[in-house]
C-alpha cells in the first residue's frame, strides 16, 4: 500500500512549497524507496499550455507531452525521474471529467455535488498515480493557500483520504512563511498560527510545520509554532533562504526531516545516501570562474518563464566548474530602438535566445542574432528562438531580404519557417501543438552529432506549431546552414548550426526539461565550453 504525503501552504503562495515537496521526495528515495510526486493546480485550465508565462511562469513539458505546472521540472531534477501528464492535476480536468459524465448520463437520477462526485473524481486521480507508477511514496502538493476558495474541494478530498487510507499511510505537512520585522529582526509566528487554524477548521491536522524564513527558525518560534499547532518542537523545521536550491534537501535531512517521516508513516528509517547530491551542491557553491551568458527574451521581467533552462545552465555549470552569470535583455526594447542589438554580445561570452511565441520583441531577437552571426559568438536559440536563428540567416547570408516565419507574416514572399502540415485543420488552441518526446536522428560529423556525444538516436521534449520550411533547405544550407539533426517521423528540421562557427546551434526541442544536476544537458555544456574557448564537445 502507498504512504501518501500531503504538502499544503500557508500565508501566502510561492512560499517555496515546490522546492521543499521536492527535497522530501529526494531525502526519502535517497532512503531507497521509490516516490512520485503530484502538483494539484485550483485553476479553472485544464492545463497550463494557454497561459501567459507571466501568469504562472514558465509550462513545463513532459515526456508524454503535457503541458503542466513548473514544480513538475522540480520534481523531475530532484527525483531524476519521468512524470506524466497525469502527475499535474487541475479544478478544469476534474470538473470536466464530472460534467461529461453527467451528460453522458452517468450518473442519473443524481444531484452531481462538489461532495462527494468532485472530491471522488480528485482521489481517483491521486489514486490513479500510485497505482500506475508502483510508488511506495506519493507526494501531493496542493498549490496555492489554505483558506483559497477554490482548494477546499482539494483539501477536503485528501482531508477524506486520512479517514480511507488509514493514519499510518497518510501525512499532513505545511509549508507557511516566517516573516521577519525589518525594524526589530523579530521573527513572527503568528501568520503560520493563523494558517495552521484555518487548516485545522478545514478538518486537516499537519503533523509537521515546515517554517519558511529569510534566516533560521529561532528556538522561541519554533516553541511558538510548536505549541499552537499541537505538534513536538521535533515536527517544525527550519526552510531559510539558502543561495542554491539543492542545498534545501540537505538542510531539512540535517534536522531530521526525512528520519521524523520514516517514523511517523512507520517505515524503515534506512541510511539515505546523500553523497553525490552533496558533491553537486559543493561544485555549484564552489565554482567561481564567471561565464556571461546573455539571456535574450520578451519575458525577462519573470525570470520564471525560463526556470528549467536557468537550471540547465546551472547543471552544467557545475559539470564544469564554472559559475554562469545570467544577463537579462528584452528583445522588445532592441526591437523599439531603446538598446542595441550588440549590448548582449559586448558584456557577454554567449547568447541565448529564448522560446516565446508571437511578434512582440520577434524582431529584436533576430537583430541580436544578426550580430551574433558577424561576430561569431557563441550562440543557441531554443524554439522559436531556432525558428528566428533561420529566419536571419535567410535574410543575411542566403540573400532572402524579407524572409520571415508565416506565424509572423503570413504574407512573407520568403516563409522559411511555416506551420506545421497536421496544424492546418487545428481549430483548438488547448494541448494541440506538437508536445512531448520525440526520437531524432542526428547526422554524422554535425557539431551537433559530436555534442551529443556521438549518438545516432536522441530524445527531447518539444512544444510548437511551427517548423523550418522544407522548401528552402537548399538555399539555406547553402548560404552555409547545417541540418544537424531530423525527426525520424516526418523529417521535420529539428537541430541547425552554422559552418565554421564555434557554436552556432539552433534547437526545436527543448532540452532544457531533460537536464538534470548530475546529467547536464548536452547543449547547454557545449555552449559553455565554447564560451570559454575550449571544444564543444570536450574534445581535447
């Protein structure tokens, strides 16, 4: 049977509940069992494929091709595993299951209720997880804060969950914040008093207090929390601000965290096996050799939007002992004259242009990428930013003066990136792009080829509706473009690169979401050891 843990929030969002769900599930399968992890989302979405990045950050993609909450990147590069679409579960595809039911006439002669069709359809769901992954650990993260009107159904669904799955199987810990006066330095507890109250009027007892603060918890806090949230000082933890992420896991193991769950859902309290995690963590705060890497995007001002590629560039920083310093440019502000294409380049050792759709700040990135291709620095553009990569290529070195991508100028005389064949009959924008996994064969002797270390066959995440235009390939390739790798079902353009550059790679797929702390993405150190000068496929 399942143990499930249940991680709920206090005071108020983005206290770090997704970290922190995260480092459990690290510290218990270090401990040898084996954990999946669930983000529960209120909002109305089905998914988080419509929205705005600067609504929710960035929309990680899964393997099998959904387009789910950014903590699911946590879990995945903590776990170093694969979730499934399934594993992020939303108030839009719970009561869409239910109302589909009602109409189809499930359940007839019914009046359908929020208690019990709606919070049977959450724990099936939950359910559904553990009995296909096989888990001896389920985490559930529910997002957002206790008292929001729209997690009471979640939090009565697992509140009922305790009662089913019995006391010994089941564990309750909040994560609530511990502000900090700016006049007196005093650490309050009140706020995490009030959370905890209003979660236990919901029915929900925590058995643990997980205390996030910009400095550690003091001993009279903890003796506070403790006593108003009935539970042993030995059941609060300490979470404070730390300078890396992955050091959060080996803060709450050294306070006992991973012993005090074993105990409590009665497990065998094995010895964890931290080291390598531990040599991570000690390579990334050590490194200490900057490398400038320009990041060029529209949504600069919420560094989330991009959360998995800071954190692949950070893996393979530490791979290689060198500490990225990531430099924001708004391409919306070269495209409207007020910063110069060539700042990106000047005040850094290589550019990355971001993914995004649409037109706003399109043609800033295609002047820096200009620029790139007259100096000859180190470059990667991901997605779209791959799709522009070609598009200027086409109109500086292939002579095509007004390519663009149809997506934005559907009357480009040059389309050298256009919508993809089976995108013509989509009349839906919700989960339809091409999404997911997809094998890709590389070709021999390719920069690319040599990067990937040689393999024929690699797999990587995707998430677009456009594709580079079969119908320029010779022109392009050419003018000196390289086609350094192709999907195996269609023949779809999927990496390209210039000749005679260091590194000048544009990527279709995303292969930020497959890097992980000990297994770097291989673009990402490439474009590193290019940016030092060295070979990009460590070759020599």
């Amino acid at each position: 049977m399942a143990k499930y843990i249940f991680v709920t929030g206090g005071v108020l969002s983005s206290v770090g509940k997704g970290i922190t769900t995260a480092s459990i599930g690290l510290l218990m399968k270090a401990r040898g069992y084996t954990v999946t992890a669930i983000k529960i989302d209120p909002y109305i979405n089905v998914d988080a494929g419509t929205m705005n990045p600067y609504m929710h950050g960035e929309v990680y993609v899964t393997e099998d091709g959904g387009e789910t909450d950014l903590d699911l990147g946590h879990y995945e590069r903590f776990l170093d595993t694969f979730l499934s679409k399934r594993n992020n579960i939303t108030t839009g595809q719970v009561y869409l299951t239910v109302i589909e039911r009602e109409r189809r006439g499930e359940y007839l002669g019914q009046t359908v209720q929020v208690i019990p069709h709606i919070t049977n359809e959450i724990k099936a769901r939950i359910r559904e997880v553990a009995r296909n992954t096989g888990a001896d650990i389920v985490l559930v993260e529910i997002g957002g804060t206790v008292g929001d009107i729209e997690g009471l159904p979640f939090l009565e669904a697992v509140r009922q969950m305790r009662m089913e799955e019995g006391y010994q199987n089941t564990l309750f810990i909040h994560v609530a914040l511990v502000p900090v006066l700016s006049t007196t330095g005093e650490q309050k507890t009140k706020p995490v008093q009030h959370s905890v109250q209003e979660l236990r009027r919901i029915g929900i007892q925590p058995d643990a207090i997980i205390a996030r603060s910009i400095k550690p918890l003091e001993d009279e806090a903890r003796s506070k929390i403790a006593l108003y949230a009935n539970l042993p000082p030995e059941a609060v933890f300490s979470n404070p601000d730390v300078e890396v992420i992955y050091e959060v896991p080996l803060i709450l193991e050294e306070q006992g965290l991973g012993r005090y769950i074993a105990r409590r859902l009665r497990l065998e309290d094995r010895k964890p096996d931290l080291s390598a995690w531990e040599d991570f963590v000690h390579r990334v705060k050590g490194a200490s050799k900057p490398v400038g890497v320009a990041m060029v995007g529209k949504y600069t001002k919420l560094k989330d939007s991009y959360l998995s590629i800071i954190e692949a560039l950070r893996h393979a920083g530490a791979a290689l002992r060198v500490k990225p310093i990531l430099n924001w440019y708004e391409s919306t502000l070269v495209e409207k004259g007020k910063l110069s294409p060539r700042k990106p380049l000047e005040e850094n050792d290589a550019v990355i242009v971001l993914p995004g759709f649409g037109a706003r700040g399109a043609e800033g990135k295609i002047a820096v990428i200009k620029e790139v291709i007259e100096e000859g620095k180190p470059f990667l553009g991901i997605c779209f930013g791959m799709q522009l990569a070609v598009v200027a290529i086409a109109r500086h070195l292939a002579g095509l003066e007004d390519a663009n991508s149809t997506e934005l100028d559907p009357d480009t005389p040059y389309p050298v990136v256009d919508l993809l064949e089976e995108q013509r009959y989509v009349n839906q924008l919700g989960g339809t792009m091409r999404l997911g996994s997809y094998p890709i064969k590389l070709i021999h002797g390719t920069l690319v080829h040599r990067v990937y270390g040689g393999k024929e066959i690699v797999y990587e995440r995707h998430r677009h509706r456009y594709e580079v235009n079969p119908k320029y390939l010779d022109r392009l390739v050419s003018a000196g473009m390289d086609v350094s790798g192709y999907s195996l079902e269609g023949g779809r353009v999927e990496f390209i690169e210039l000749k005679g550059y260091r590194f000048f790679v544009g990527s279709q797929p995303h292969p930020e979401f497959r890097s992980r702390p000990m297994r770097p993405a291989p673009l990402f150190l490439g474009l590193l050891r290019a940016a030092q000068g060295l070979d990009p496929a460590g070759e020599g």
